[in-house]
C-alpha cells in the first residue's frame, strides 16, 4: 500500500479539484464584477485551499481505512479502490447539486430508491474492480496519467494557501 499512496492521493484529489474548478467558474463573472484584484485572489485562495483540505480529509479517512480493513478489502487494489470511490463521490455529489431542488421535492419512497441506486453504483463498482483485473489495471493507468495535472492542481492550491495566509495575516 505505501507505493499507492500518491497515486490514491492524485485519484482522490482530481475530481475534488475538477469540481471546485467549476464551481469557481460559474461565480468567477460576478466575482470580477464586484471584487478588487485581491480580493478575488482571496476568493479563489480559499476555494483552492477547500479543495486541498477536503482532498487530504478524504484521502486521510481511506488510508485509515486501509490500515484497519483486512488486506483483502481495500490494500491490495488500494488505487483502484480509492480512485472509484472518490469518482463516484463526486459523480453523486455533482448529481445532487444539480437536482437538489428536484431532490427536496422527492417523497421518502423516492429518497430511498435513489439512496438504493447510489448503493448499488458503490457496490458494482467494487466488484467489478474486484472480479476485473483488466478494469484495475484501466483505471490505475488512468489514474497515472491524470497525475501530471492533479500535481498542477496542487501547486495551485499551495499558492491558493500561501493567499489566504497572507490575507488573514
């Protein structure tokens, strides 16, 4: 597991930068609007450094979780693993900000048949991964070529830190 260990951290960083990358984009035109230049470094400094700090809380919880499971949970496909679950984290999530007012509007059978999908996503995707070494093996490329830019992601974020730091100094 101590190899997989950067590579997870990638896997479970991307999609948490992908969607903070977004949603800071959908703001950013009001922001430069109404915002002085440091101000919207401020802005942006704490989105990135969110970004950053959720990543790390997540990636944090499933090392821990390697470490407490038997090996044949989650260490020994520990990137495989740890990729899909990030990925399917944010593909809900992203399903839930989207609809979250159609999602209020939803009545309890509706809750839960949607929390059974979301189940059983999780579930599949485990097993597939489990029962699939070609899929591990996909993945895990995927995860190695995504690397270039997750670390990009995270330089931003240490300069994101170094904004908010200073603001707050």
């Amino acid at each position: 597991m101590r190899g997989d260990l950067a590579p997870s951290f990638g896997a479970v960083a991307f999609p948490i930068h992908v969607w903070a990358i977004i949603n800071l984009l959908n703001v950013f035109p009001a922001w430069l609007l109404r915002m002085s230049i440091g101000e919207l470094a401020g802005g942006i400094g704490y989105t990135l450094t969110d970004a950053l700090l959720e990543s790390a809380i997540l990636w944090g919880v499933l090392v821990l979780l390697g470490l407490l499971l038997p090996k044949k949970w989650l260490a020994e496909r520990f990137v495989a693993f740890s990729s899909l679950l990030a990925w399917l984290l944010a593909l809900w999530a992203a399903v839930v900000q989207f609809q979250f007012g159609t999602i209020l509007q939803f009545e309890s059978w509706q809750l839960a048949l949607g929390m059974l999908v979301v189940v059983l996503t999780f579930v599949g995707g485990f097993w597939a991964v489990r029962h699939f070494t070609r899929l591990e093996d996909r993945i895990r490329r995927l995860v190695q070529g995504l690397a270039v830019v997750t670390y990009v992601y995270i330089v931003f974020d240490v300069l994101g830190l170094v904004a908010v730091i200073l603001r707050n100094l």
